[in-house]
C-alpha cells in the first residue's frame, strides 16, 4: 500500500493497524509517514551494525577525549573540513548556514549536533573569539559557523571512527551517507 503521505510502498498492515479502520486527517498522515520512515531506519541502522548511542556524561566524556584534536585543529592544524571551509571562504562561497547545507553529523543526527554544538560553545567559545582577530577561517564565517561546520564535522568523524573501527576517510563518508538515517533515529529532543 502506499503512504498516504509520501507515497512510498509501506506494509499494509502498519497503516491498517496506524489507521485502525479510521481516514487519516493530514497531521495523522504525516505522523504516519514519519513513524513508516523511523520504523524503516531503524531496520538499516541495524541491517549496518550502527552501535546504540551513550547519551548524557558517556558521551561528554567521548567528547572530552577528543579535545587536544579539536585544539590542534582550533590552532590551524591539518582538517578535512577547516580545508573545505577555507576554500568556500576563498571562493565567495556558501555564505550563509542555509547554503552550508545539512551539519548534521551522520548517525549521531540532530540530537548529536546539538550534544556536540553544546560542549563545542562551552569549551572552545572564548578561545575562538580571541583567535577570530588573527585566523582568517574562524573570522570567515564567524565562529557558530566554525562550530558548526569544522568542529563537530571532525568530531562526529572522531567518534565514528571509534564506534565503527574505520579509517578517517571512511568515517566521513559513513558520516555523510548517515545524515538522513541519523535525523529519523536521533531526532532533536525538545
């Protein structure tokens, strides 16, 4: 049967047992449409071994870890995302957070960056002020822009590759191809 939302082929009998014999009303149809889409990554989060997230201090703690990286990245150190940041400043590009795209990093989703985007702010926020005057990238975009699309890109690439046991090039395309599945398994908690 098709979703009376999104069209997508679901199992007839979740939307039968979603409707209980009832017409869905717009909000019903998109409430079920999201449950079809949740239930459906929940089956490729586990289908690709994906690990259960930590929330709260376990994960503070994995990020704490992380630190002196995020520190030698803050000081002009070698990353993958402050070189792509430099090259759209240097282009005119992306001006913008609407243009920069989706931040969201990967499986961890829009809980993850704002878990991450928390402890960022608190930890490196007065720094990068200060740094801002000297460091063209930081001054560039701003430092929420920095947070955002440097520091916890590398950061959930840092912890994927602890969770996953890969490779820093394969983190971030696990990261990159997980953004969506990460936004339906780990939503913003309100």
């Amino acid at each position: 049967a098709p979703c009376p939302w999104c069209g997508a082929a679901v199992d007839s009998k979740q939307l039968a047992d979603f409707s209980k014999g009832k017409r869905l009303n717009v909000e019903r149809q998109q409430r079920f449409c999201t449950s079809h889409k949740q239930k459906s990554a929940m089956a490729t989060w586990e289908s690709k071994a994906y690990p259960q997230v930590e929330w709260g201090p376990e994960l503070e703690a994995r990020f704490a870890k992380h630190r002196d990286h995020l520190l030698a990245i803050i000081n002009g150190g070698a990353s993958h995302y402050r070189a792509a940041l430099a090259d759209k400043i240097e282009l005119g590009q992306e001006r913008t957070a609407k243009k920069q795209g989706n931040m969201i990093p990967g499986y961890y989703g829009p809980r993850g960056f704002n878990a991450m985007t928390d402890y960022l702010v608190r930890e490196f926020s007065d720094m990068l002020m200060k740094k801002a005057a000297r460091d063209k990238v930081i001054a560039g975009r701003g430092v929420p822009m920095f947070i955002e699309s440097v520091l916890v890109a590398e950061l959930g690439v840092r912890l994927i590759m602890e969770d996953m046991r890969v490779s820093p090039e394969k983190a971030r395309r696990i990261l990159e191809e997980t953004k969506d599945l990460g936004g339906l398994v780990h939503p913003e908690v309100r």
